[in-house]
C-alpha cells in the first residue's frame, strides 16, 4: 500500500516502517489485549523519491516533526489497529502536502490607518481611567 501524497510523489511502502502498541484510554478489556495505537515512521533524508529540493523544504518545514532527518507519526484515536494505520497514512498525507505546497506572496509591509490609531489610544485612555477609578482616593 504505497502513499500517494500528490501528483509528482508516492512513497512506496518499503520506505514506510511500522510500530504496534497497546494503546490507553476507552475501549475496556480489549485495550489490554490488542496493539492498536500506530507509530508510522519515513527517513525523509535517505528516501531516494525525493528531489534534492523536495527534500530540503520538507526538512525546513516540519523541523520540529523530525529526529534525525526522520519523521513519525503516532495514532492511537480508534480501537481498531487498521483504522489507525489509516488515519497514520492520512495524518503523513497532510503534513508532507502542507510541507510541499508553495509558499503565498511575500506580506506587503502596511502602516496602521490614523483611524486604527485613534482607536488603539481612545481604547488605552478608557482603560486607563477605569483603573484609576478603582484607586483608593487620596488623603489630600
């Protein structure tokens, strides 16, 4: 079953290296006796289906996912191991999609409007006097 993550990418399935748990939480008795949480593990340095620059974004992308130019992926959501493989597969889908998907335009520098301004310190200066109302008054 190999991955297809788009049109210009599928990992196939020997690069893909499963783990099985017992998972925690609901699901009674038969928590304790089958391994259905998931641990979905790719090498995104040595896979050899990745371009040099496919490669570097995704490493730059989803650094903090990565250990040691790894990524993995842990499902434990159902009580059944095969919909947890599914939702793996799924959840790795998404993350090297989002990782590979162009970046937007370049953000445009703005100033805030005078009107924006205005409203900022008006804001500021209610706060202001509603903390000073609630000040002891003085002794003078």
């Amino acid at each position: 079953m190999d991955l297809e993550v788009g049109p210009g990418l599928t990992i196939p399935e020997s690069e893909l290296q499963w783990r099985f748990s017992r998972s925690s939480g609901a699901g009674g008795q038969h928590v304790n006796t089958s391994d259905s949480r998931v641990q979905l593990t790719w090498d995104v340095a040595g896979s050899p289906v990745l371009s040099d620059e496919q490669r570097t974004r995704i490493l730059e992308r989803v650094a903090r996912r990565t250990a040691a130019g790894t990524i993995t992926v842990t499902v434990s959501e159902r009580r059944s191991q095969l919909r947890n493989r599914e939702a793996a597969l799924d959840a790795l889908r998404g993350l090297l999609r989002d990782a590979l998907a162009p970046t937007g335009p370049p953000r445009r520098a703005t100033r805030p409007t005078r009107g924006s301004q205005r409203r900022r310190l008006a804001g500021k200066q209610q706060r202001s006097a509603t903390k000073q109302q609630r000040r002891r008054p003085s002794e003078d």
